[in-house]
C-alpha cells in the first residue's frame, strides 16, 4: 500500500507542477557552483549538500499542501491506514530527491573535478551522506507543514529556521557559548555537512565520529517525521 | 453493527452545526438524511466517515471497518479517470487487471464512452466527475458506503443506474444525503432522517412536530422543558414544539401577553 501510495503522490505532485521552482532553482544553482566557484570540490559539495536541505525542505513543503483537501479525504480512507498515509508524503519526497543525489556527485565526476579518483566506498558515503541531509530536510519541511504553525507567522517561522539551520551561527558565533550549544539541540544540518567538506584529500575512513553523526541525523529525522505524523492523525479530524 | 452514534454534536468556532444525532447503521437498511442546504449534512456525513471529528457525543465504529466516501463536490483533478481509477484501486491492494475490469463494467452501466478513460478529470463534465466519483466509491465492497448527494449532476439513467447499484450492496451499510424527497424514499422507506433546528430526527416523528412564530421575540423560560427549539430573530421568535403540547403552549404564551403570528406543522 506504501508503494502505491507512493506512486500516487508522485504522480499527483508532477501533475500540480509545483516542483518546478524549486528543482529549476536547484539545478541552476548546481551548474553555476561546479562552473564558477573558486574555493574548490571539497567546499562545493559542502555547499550543495546545504541546498540539497533546502531543496527537500521546499520539495516536502509543496508536496504535503499539493493534494485536493476532499481528495485527501478518500485517499485516506482507501487507503485505511492514516500511519501510512501521512507516512507515504515524506517517503514520496525522499524519492524524489534520489535523481538529485546522483545529479549532485555525477557532475563534477563526469567533469573530472575531483584531484583524485574517488573510492566507490567514497561514492557511498557522500551519497549516504546527501540522504541524510535530504532526509532532515524533509523532515523539517513536512513539521512545519503539519499544522502545528498555522498561518501567515508559520510561513514566516519555517524561513527562518531554515535559515538558522543552514547557516552555521555556531562557527561565526563561536565565542557566545550558548549559541554553540544550542547548535546541539538543533537538526545537524552543518554538522552533516562539515563530514563531507573535512574528506578533503585524504581517504576517507569511517570511524567513530561520522558513525555518531549519521546516527544523530538519521535519528532526528525519524524524530521529526514521527511527530509529524502524531499530529496529522490527530489534526486531520479536527 | 458496522457504526453507530449517540447523541453526536459538532460545533466550529464554537457555534454549533448540529447536536443530538443518535443512529445506527446496519447492511441491508440504507439511510438517507435530508435537510436545508447548511444544515450540516455533509458535516455529519465526513464524521461517519471518519474524516472529521465530532465534538460531543459518542461514535462505535466496528474496528476494522472498510469505510468508503463520495463526497459532495468531488475535485477536478489531473488525473486521466483510467489512471485515478487505478491508483485508488492500487492503494486498496487491487490487480490492475480486476480495476480494469471494473471501470470497463461501471463505464458500460453508466453509459460513458470508452474514450473518457483517457480524458483528464477536469476537463470532463460535471455529469462524467459525479460518476467517476461514484466509480471510486464503489471501487471495492466497503463495509460502510457514505455518499454525500450522489444524485446531483447524474441524468435520469444515471439516477437509475445508481439506485440499482445500491440495492445490490446488500452486506453493506449505506448513508446517503439527498436533496429530493421522492428519490429518498425509494432507497429507504423507514430509515430516513430530517435535521429540524440543528438536530437530526426521523422523518416520522419530524411529522409530530409544530411550529410557532411569536411577537415579541422572546418566549421566556416558564416552558423550556417541552420546547424542542427555538430560534429567535429580532422581533419574532419561532419555537418547535410536540404536537401533543400544542394547546397547553398557546394557552400560556397568550396568558403571558405574546401575540401568535403563526401555527405550521414541521415538515421534512
């Protein structure tokens, strides 16, 4: 019934065209960083795995408000399953922002960007990696789509924690304490996204502290997605 | 038993649609609710369906239970109708082949060219989008059917069509909303439900009510236990009582000084 529901939500959100600014955006955004920017391959990625957050986050805002509110209601009960039902709208998203993980690492690839030959293990993990952050992308665009903020203020709200979240506060203010700890309580976007950037020349090895913060991520995004999910059942018969 | 309620109010905003609707409904007893246009069928409909929750009252639903639902207004969607058809057979675990099957069978009982399958929902009339929403409904053989004034928009084939069609859900619950009395009463003869004055009532006893219009428009409280309800404008007051109390009502609202602007028996 997932899967179904999954081609469905696709299908229905291609159809609404509403992908279209945020992928174009994307993509343009894609071409222009590999083409122009100086500071070199190991910061370019750093800086897509970043849009890739914000694409996701655009992506699973769109897609959960893209279906008719009567059509919502006969999909649900087709489906007699409101766990899987609200589950189906971030799984859609996930699987969509697949073509554009492997956008992201085929470009400079295939463009020779890269000083060394990659590791296929490497691959693996800035394509882990770029789930990951597409994952706590999702997650927070369907939270804030899921009627906890309503209105005008939580359009306002959504923004700004977006903005939070990926610009890194904690390094610029890392002298105030107290932003640098709450950097800790909130999804590690940079901090995902600093794993990618610190491979650098050397060969990447896994150890311990890239296991803590996939870990981390992985486990915020459920988080995030479980509530989401608590509240669209219950909201959704109010 | 697949649903039942008892004493089910709803309130948006906190002002009230409806309040004390009691009912069961059983397979092979279809139910039909009528009322004024606003009167909170539709409401009461997405609440059995369980899309909506009620704000008072207690609702029993058969765990378990496969609820079908047509809406009222269903939306113009992207789709081609062949592809909805299959997507909403697909999420309830249905072979392609058998929704094939099915749409080829339903689009011969309605009438509808082979053609329109290709169509996009919103391009077609509004005829076509009230059969394809009944199409969906009947998808698979839901325990309960909940169908929000299906007849509207169908012609008279059509109307027919779909009385047939639900006279051959014998294991299912029905409950439709229906705007025309004499199509309500072919599908149920015993088990048709009026809201009068935001409650909902069998149109038998509905037949048992009477309706009284005073000046001024306040009728006091010396009689609140036998009124049923009342709705006050600025100069007049309307109160809907028994028939049975009929006589001792007027004796004390004339013995209290109000003018009786009018008596009628309550209608569906």
């Amino acid at each position: 019934m997932l899967v179904a529901l999954v081609k469905y939500n696709i299908d229905y959100y291609i159809k609404s065209v509403r992908y279209l600014p945020p992928c174009l955006i994307f993509v343009v955004f894609l071409a222009l960083n590999y083409q122009t920017s100086p500071i070199g391959i190991w910061s370019n990625l750093h800086i897509t795995s970043l849009a890739i957050f914000i694409l996701a986050n655009w992506l699973s805002a769109s897609l959960v408000n893209s279906e008719d509110k009567t059509q919502q209601y006969i999909t649900r009960l087709h489906a007699n399953n409101d766990t899987v039902f609200h589950l189906s709208k971030p799984v859609s998203v996930i699987t969509l922002l697949i073509p554009f993980y492997v956008l992201t690492l085929l470009i400079p690839l295939i463009a020779g960007s890269f000083p060394r030959n990659l590791h296929v293990s490497e691959i693996f993990v800035y394509l882990a990696a770029y789930f990951l952050i597409g994952f706590l992308g999702v997650s927070v665009g369907i939270f804030f789509n899921s009627n906890i903020f309503t209105g005008e203020s939580a359009i306002m709200l959504h923004l700004i924690v977006t903005g939070v979240l990926v610009i890194p506060f904690n390094v610029i203010f890392d002298n105030i304490l107290p932003v640098v700890y709450a950097y800790y309580f909130l999804p590690p976007i940079n901090f995902t996204a600093d794993r990618l950037h610190s491979l650098g020349d050397d060969r990447f090895s896994a150890d311990w502290t890239f296991l803590i913060f996939a870990v981390w991520a992985l486990s915020y995004a459920i988080m995030l997605t479980a509530l989401y999910i608590f509240v669209m059942r219950r909201r959704n018969k109010e | 038993m697949p649903i039942s309620l008892k004493n089910v109010s709803k309130s948006f905003a906190g002002k009230l649609v409806f309040c004390n609707a009691t009912m069961s409904l059983r397979a092979n007893r279809p139910t039909v609710i009528m009322g004024r246009n606003g009167c909170g069928k539709s409401t009461l409909l997405k609440i059995i369906a369980g899309v909506l929750a009620h704000t008072e009252g207690e609702i029993v639903r058969r765990p378990g239970i496969k609820i079908s639902y047509a809406p009222d207004r269903f939306p113009k969607l992207p789709f081609k109708v062949g592809d909805y058809l299959l997507h909403m057979g697909r999420i309830q675990g249905i072979s392609d082949s058998d929704i094939n099957k099915y749409a080829d069978s339903q689009f011969d009982r309605f009438g509808i060219p082979e053609n329109i399958k290709q169509q996009v929902i919103y391009k077609c009339s509004k005829g076509t989008i009230q059969k394809v929403n009944i199409m969906q409904a009947f998808l698979t053989k839901p325990d309960l059917l909940v169908m929000d004034e299906p007849f509207s928009g169908l012609d008279e084939s059509s109307v027919e069509e779909l009385i047939r069609l639900l006279a051959e859900t014998s294991d299912t619950a029905v409950i439709i909303s229906c705007h025309e009395k004499l199509l309500a009463q072919r599908i149920t003869a015993d088990n048709l439900y009026v809201f009068d004055k935001q409650s909902l009532v069998k149109s038998s006893e509905i037949s048992n009510r009477v309706s009284i219009k005073i000046i001024p428009g306040d009728a006091g409280d010396f009689f609140n236990d036998k009124i049923i309800s009342t709705d006050t404008a600025e100069d007049m007051c309307e109160i809907v009582i028994e028939k049975e109390n009929l006589k001792e009502i007027l004796f004390l609202l004339l013995e209290n000084g109000h003018e009786i602007y009018s008596v009628n028996p309550r209608e569906c």
